[in-house]
C-alpha cells in the first residue's frame, strides 16, 4: 500500500506538471509533458501498478479539478496520451439562441468570444482555461488518484497472494509492530506474521530472511492482509513436501499432522507403493532430511509414524518412540483408550510435560491414558 508520503513526492508533482503545462509555451509545455510520462513509468515500475491504471486515476483527477470551472454539471472531456505529451480538457455543448439547459447549451454570444465563426445549431469545444488550474486543482484532484492507485495496488495484491494460500514464501523482515506482530516484505509487499504464529524459542532481528506459510489473504476496508504462519501444521507439511520427493511426486501422503510448535511434531504418513518405505524415505539417510526441517523450525523433534486405519495399531504408532505393548478402548462411545507400557517405557509415552500423550491423543481424535503393566 502507497504511504501518504509517496502521494506527496510522486503523485502530487504529477498533476502540478500536467497543470503547469496547461499555462506554458509549446517547447516548454512539451519538455513537461515528457516529464509526466517518464514519471508515470517510474511509479508504475516502483509500486507494480499497470500506467493504464495510472493514467486512468489522473484523468479522474483532471475531472475533479476541472469541475471547479465547469460549474453547471457539463460532461468534462478529457483527451491524455501521456506518452505522446497530449492533453486537452474539454466540454461539449451547442450553440442556442435562448439556453435552457446550461451543462449542454450555450449562447451564441458567449460562442462567439471563443470562436468567431460559431453559429447557431452547431456544436463548439470549450478547452479548460490554463490559468484556472495549478497547485491548488492539484492539491484538490490528488484524492482521487490517491484512492483509484491504491485500490488497484489493493487489488493486485489479492489476486497475486490468494491462489497462494498453503504456498511457502521468503520475506524480509522489516519492522516490529507494537504487539511484536512482525512485518515481512515480500515483493515490495508487506506481509503479516503474528506473534502467536512464530515459535516461541526463536528471535528474529530486522533484515533477516524468514520463511513462512500463508495461511490467509484477507479484503477488508483497509484493503487486503496476507498472513502467514511458522506455527501452523500447514508449514510442516510443506517443509516435507520441499524435502521429501517422493511426497512432492504423490507416492507418500502426508494423513495428519499434529505440532507443539518448537517442541514437538507428528506425521502420519502413508503409501500404496510396495517399494516405498514412507518412515525411511521421509527421515532420509541418516536422517539428513527430517534433520534439515528440525532445523528450520528451531529444533523441533518430528516423529514420522505410519497411518492405520485400525486405531489400535495407530494408537501404538503413535505413541513412538515408546514401546508399546497393548492398547485398547476403555470407552468407544467417549473416545477414550488405554495404552500400556512397561515401567521403563512409561515417562517415554508420556512424554516432557505430557507432550508425547497429548500429541497421540491428538492425532487419534482419542484420548489415551497411559498405564503401567
């Protein structure tokens, strides 16, 4: 979004060039009417709006300013080819005898003082005096080009993040807001990380370089916000599919996916493929891939398991790396299930701070309690 600043250095020059030029001799009227064009070029360059969308927005302003002598509601006429340095600013009525209608007629007295020649019947173009515009028009049209660039800019940016939603991207991190909500730049454009959806052990500093999921784009009256997350599962789920070929080619499914964001993760994962091992293919050799995402995301310790269909059998997958030795359901109707391990497996099932059981509760849709043989 263009910062009322911007308007003042860019836009206003703008309309002050074309309404100087409007009252300057032809070589130097040309020489300004140059200078527009080139101007329009850079600001479209700069803030990634179309010049046609530009140029639109100053005629618009030109309307606006010209209203200030067209007073009797007369349809103004704008004639701006930019890049060929041409500008008229017109209206069109015909010449009556007795005027009635003052936005379409005009006497033929009054034609006659514009061109010699006018006559009864026929139609005369009244140009805009040149020295009824300068700074002050331009100073009352900037609004409207002010609200016709932004709403193109506002525009743009939904059409450009909106097909990206679940996507990764890189911004730059360039301010902290007073709720520590973060403001990354992606492509010139300011992109919204909120506090609670970075990991609570990690820092960032101005300049850095952070990736994260967009996870919404959203229209409002302040036009659109594009908000991503480094918490969200959706994150995890992508980092894998970076890592893990055989995920980005469809021959493993990601089921679920739980997070204690920084903490603690879990995948369920599947394949029909007879050759695939899913656990294997996703930790990599040696563990270089899950070591790779477990850095990217401070650390955090990922626990690849193998979907089931049968709850008991995902039930003790999902409690890894404990051993398991039975589970079974206490309660079907309430979704509560029992998980018994050996003494020595038991803090492991359960887990730092519970972590482990509550995660596996999670990805079940069950709760689990954990008991000793």
């Amino acid at each position: 979004m263009l910062a009322p600043l911007l308007y003042h250095l860019i836009l206003f020059p703008i309309l002050v060039i074309i309404f100087d030029s409007l009252s300057s001799s032809p070589s130097e009227a040309t020489k300004m009417k140059v200078k527009v064009w080139n101007t329009i070029q850079q600001l479209s360059k700069e803030r990634g709006v179309e010049t046609e969308v530009i140029v639109k927005a100053i005629e618009e302003s030109l309307k606006v300013a010209s209203s200030k002598y067209f007073s009797h509601n007369e349809k103004i006429n704008i004639f701006f080819r930019p890049e060929k340095g041409e500008l008229r600013v017109f209206a069109v009525k015909k010449i009556a005898e007795k005027p009635q209608y003052l936005a379409h007629e005009i006497s033929l007295v009054e034609a006659k003082k514009i061109d010699r020649n006018a006559k009864l019947g026929n139609e005369i173009e009244i140009d805009l005096p040149s020295e009824t515009l300068g700074r002050i028009a331009a100073q009352a049209a900037k609004q409207v080009i002010f609200q016709k660039v932004r709403d193109a800019e506002q525009e743009k940016i939904y059409t450009l993040f909106s097909p990206r939603l679940g996507e990764i991207l890189t911004g730059v991190l360039r301010r902290f807001e007073k709720n520590q909500n973060m403001i990354l730049e992606v492509n010139k454009i300011d992109v919204l990380l909120p506090y609670r959806e970075k990991l609570w052990n990690e820092e960032f500093k101005i300049g850095d370089r952070v990736k994260a999921v967009v996870t919404q784009v959203l229209k409002g009256s302040e036009g659109p916000q594009v908000i991503v997350s480094r918490s969200d599962p959706k994150f995890l789920a992508k980092l894998l599919e970076s890592e893990v070929p055989e995920i980005a080619e469809g021959n493993i499914e990601i089921k679920d996916i739980v997070r204690q964001p920084g903490d603690r993760a879990k995948v369920a994962v599947v394949t029909k493929e007879k050759d695939i091992d899913p656990i294997g293919a996703c930790i990599g050799i040696k563990g270089n891939r899950i070591l790779a995402i477990s850095k990217e995301l401070q650390g955090e310790k990922i626990d690849i398991i193998e979907w089931s269909s049968n709850p008991v059998s995902y039930a003790k997958a999902a409690l890894s790396p404990a051993k398991v030795a039975n589970v079974y359901f206490l309660d079907k109707k309430d979704n509560l299930m029992e998980a018994v391990v050996s003494k020595d497996q038991f803090s492991l099932a359960i887990g730092k701070k519970g972590a482990n059981v509550r995660l596996a509760s999670r990805l079940l849709g069950c709760k689990i309690e954990i008991k000793q043989e």
